[in-house]
C-alpha cells in the first residue's frame, strides 16, 4: 500500500475509532462484534475494486467510505485542473468532509437506537 493511502488508512482508522466504530479488516468480518462496524477493503463484485471500508449498524449496511484522492485529481472534466488547491487544503477539505459524514451516520445510528423495541 502506498505511503499517502496507508496514511489516509491510519487517520481514517482512528477517526472511525475515536466516533465509536468497531474496524476489522474483511478477512476476519465478525458483525456481531459490536454495534458500528467498519469494514476495510470490503470486496464488490468481480472485476472491481475494493471499497475501502462499508459500515454497518447492528448488521446492517448504512454506507460506504471512499478514500481516494487520486480519481478525483485525475478527473478531466475540471474546468482548471493546473490550478487546484494545495494538497495540505485538499486534505483538509477531505477530512472535514469525512467527519461530517460520520457525525450522519451516528445520526443515523441515534435513529436506529430509537426505534429498536424495548
């Protein structure tokens, strides 16, 4: 693995971990081990990539995490690709981002909790 996606891995990881997530690599996948489950490297269907970590709750899947930057500073349809923002603030951005989408999904994890049966 690449040094900047194994650094992403190291952060994402410890984000995943300091919001409450249980992160287990595919091969040993055990959905039962707690509540909020990410899942590294889960594999989609053949002749695919890997998503780089599907995340359930109590079993059920609720999203997907994609860390990537190099799709993106690939993409030709940017109108000024020469001029894009310096890495450092790209990540920034990124991790910004990524920390939203887990404050949604333990919204969506609250929600859940609610309405299991008591």
């Amino acid at each position: 693995m690449g040094t900047r996606k194994a650094d992403a891995r190291r952060n994402i990881d410890a984000t995943l971990v300091a919001s409450g997530w249980l992160v287990q690599n595919f091969d040993q996948l055990e959905l039962s081990a707690g509540r909020g489950i990410a899942v590294r490297e889960f594999p989609l269907e053949l002749g695919h990539d890997n998503a780089d970590y599907v995340l359930y709750v109590d079993g059920k899947l609720v999203g997907v995490v994609e860390a990537s930057l190099d799709l993106w500073l690939k993409d030709d349809s940017l109108e000024d690709s020469a001029n894009l923002p310096a890495p450092d603030l790209m990540a920034g951005e990124i991790a910004d981002d990524l920390r939203a989408a887990l404050e949604q999904f333990e919204a969506i994890q609250t929600d859940l909790a609610r309405s299991q049966p008591k």
